[in-house]
C-alpha cells in the first residue's frame, strides 16, 4: 500500500482512572492476552503499510516493552518496519507533545522524508478490524482532502464524542466537537484519517504558525467549509475504550464467540506479542463458565462471566463474577469478587469481599 501509517498513542486518560497511572490507553490490555495499540497495528500490516511511526509521551514503559520487537506485526524488514517517535528536546524545541497536531508537527521531519503518497493516521486506543486500503480508495473517488473514519453510535457512550453530519456526497457539513449534553445517536469519529503526504505537511506548518496544537479542532474544524473533508462509514465492530465504562464493556463483548472469531480467528487476524506461558490450569473443584482464561493463570475457584490475563491466581473457594483481572493479580482464599476491574499484581487478601455495580464498575488496585 502506498500510504506510511502513524499511530496516536501518547495520551492518558482521567476517565479510566487509576487503570492509566502505569501506562498509556494504547498499552491497555484487551482480550485476555492483547493490547490496545495491536488493533491498529494490525491494521497498518494487514493493509500492507509497511512503514509505521508510532507516537508515544505518556507512562511508556509499558507500551515501548510491548512493541520491542516489531516481528509481531510483521515490521521487522529492511525497508520500512515499525519506528517508535519520543518527544525528543531539540535546538528548535523543548516540550512534550502538547496535543495531537503538535504531536506530527514535533515529527514533520519523518514525514517529510517519507517518498509514500499518503499518510493513514490512527488512534491507539480503538478496538476495530477495518482495511485502510478501501477507506484511501474512497478518498481518491471522491477527491477528498481529508477522509475521517465515523461509525454510527448510540448509548450512554456516545457523549464523549463529537457528533458528525455529511450532506447526501459524504461530505461533512457539520462537526460538534464533544456533546456537553450526554449521550446522543449520530456519527462519531473514530480517530482515523486518511490525507496525501504533501497535503498533511502544508495543513500542519499552517497549524504550527498559528499556534495550533489539536488536529481535530486546531486543523480539521477550522478547515471544514474551505477544504473538502469526507466521512467513510465503519460498518463493523468499533470501541474507544479511553473510559472504564467501555475498557470494561469491551472486554466483555469478547467473551461473545463470534466477535473473538471476528478478531482473531477469521483472516486477516489481530496479532500481538506472544509470551511463552504454560497453559491454563483448572484444579480440582474449579468451574469456569463463560469466561477468557489466559496462560499462566491458576484456578481453584469459581470464575463467571469474566476475563482473566496473564498468570492470575484464584484461590479455593474464591468467587469471580463479571470481573476483568489484569496480569499478576492474586486472589486469596475466600474472595468474593464482583463488578470489577483489578488492576495488575494487585493483591486481595483472603476472605475479602469487593463489589461494584453493572452500571458502575469498581476499580480495584
């Protein structure tokens, strides 16, 4: 594919809580043994872009060890392959990213010395499976300038986002950066973005010399009735899950067979880091019923409706229901856990018992 991918996964979140005070929402894991950022890597592969930048600021540990060897996702080549872009203090300039123009602004160079004609701008923090190949055959038919990605969505989630309105062409007319007034059905952006090289370089030097520093409202807002910026349509499965409320719903849709056989099963599949753990192991008098169990996790309990990652410990007696319990965590014995999110190598002492609400689901670190 003629395009160069650049990955946005520098940011936190406050709506996710505690979940991001070690790591960025590109690095949240998802589905027992994923991360976030490897959906959209996965992507950049499948789409066979095969250069990728992969802009990261915010608690990067965690990410930088997940993405130390490109193989995973096939980037590991001579040309091209998989290239992770710090704010790095220069003659010219000394800040962290400051948003995300000044994000591709910091590293106009890269892109610059790029010879591909376009440039697929994604998010890390979108839960998706989309070939960018026909979102750029769109915006060549259409002669778009800029092409956003929108999916249709409804429900108590859909607040946090812009909502989006295109005349009959796709053409988009109207664009309400964030709804103050609760959820609203409609189109949302998705956070991806199809430009031309060049015409990416000339919109952000614009938006350097104005002082701007947020791509959506900085560049594509203050271009919406000047520039020709068209909306491809997401038909299928799409999350943001940057809030605990969608981290958490989420990681349960993935306990639906048919949507981990969507992702992971059926070609092009999601990819990611694989790390050599045993298998599972179910002890004596343990009942697993529609759960995700990853290697290395030991269970002696009960666990329903739940996903449990890497190397997890559940003791005798111990109750887990609609819970997600990240890498490391050690159930005691005796343990009622329900309507929780565990954060990783966190600890529950026997005989405690912790409970959230469905509609409000408790952090636990």
């Amino acid at each position: 594919m003629k395009a160069v991918g650049i990955i946005l996964a520098g940011g936190g979140s406050e709506l996710l809580q505690e979940l991001t005070r070690k790591r960025a929402v590109a690095a949240m894991p998802l589905a027992g043994t994923y991360r976030s950022v490897d959906f959209s890597l996965s992507n950049m592969s499948n789409s066979g872009v095969g250069t990728v930048a992969v802009l990261t600021q915010y608690s990067t540990r965690s990410l930088n060890f997940h993405l130390n060897s490109s193989k995973w996702w096939d980037f590991g080549r001579k040309q091209g392959g998989l290239f992770l872009l710090n704010p790095t203090i220069t003659p010219e300039n000394g800040n962290w990213y400051e948003g995300t123009a000044d994000a591709l602004i910091q590293n106009l160079d890269f892109i610059e010395e790029r010879h591909e004609p376009y440039v697929i701008i994604a998010s890390g923090d979108g839960v998706y499976k989309l070939d960018y190949n026909k979102v750029l055959e769109q915006h060549v038919a259409t002669g778009a300038e800029v092409t956003v990605v929108c999916k249709e969505m409804s429900g108590a989630e859909s607040g946090r986002f812009g909502l989006i309105k295109t005349d009959e062409t796709g053409r988009i007319t109207e664009w309400a950066e964030k709804n103050d007034h609760g959820p609203a059905d409609g189109l949302v952006n998705c956070g991806i973005y199809v430009v031309r090289r060049r015409h990416l370089v000339q919109i952000l030097e614009e938006c350097k010399h104005r002082g701007g520093k947020d791509l959506v409202r900085d560049v594509l807002l203050r271009n919406l009735s000047t520039k020709r910026i068209m909306c491809y349509r997401h038909e299928g499965y799409w999350m943001n899950i940057a809030s605990v409320a969608s981290y958490f719903a989420c990681n349960k849709d993935m306990l639906d067979p048919a949507l981990r056989r969507y992702f992971f099963v059926e070609e092009p599949v999601i990819h990611t880091r694989v790390d050599d753990n045993p298998p599972a192991k179910f002890n004596g008098v343990a009942d697993v019923s529609n759960s995700l169990v990853a290697g290395g996790t030991i269970v002696n309990g009960n666990v329903e409706d739940s996903v449990l990652f890497k190397k997890v410990y559940v003791g005798d007696g111990s109750v887990v229901r609609n819970c997600i319990l990240m890498n490391n965590v050690f159930v005691g014995d005796n343990v009622y856990l329900e309507n929780c999110i565990v954060e990783a190598r966190t600890k529950i002492a026997d005989g405690s018992r912790i409970t959230g609400e469905p509609d409000n689901i408790r952090v636990v670190f």
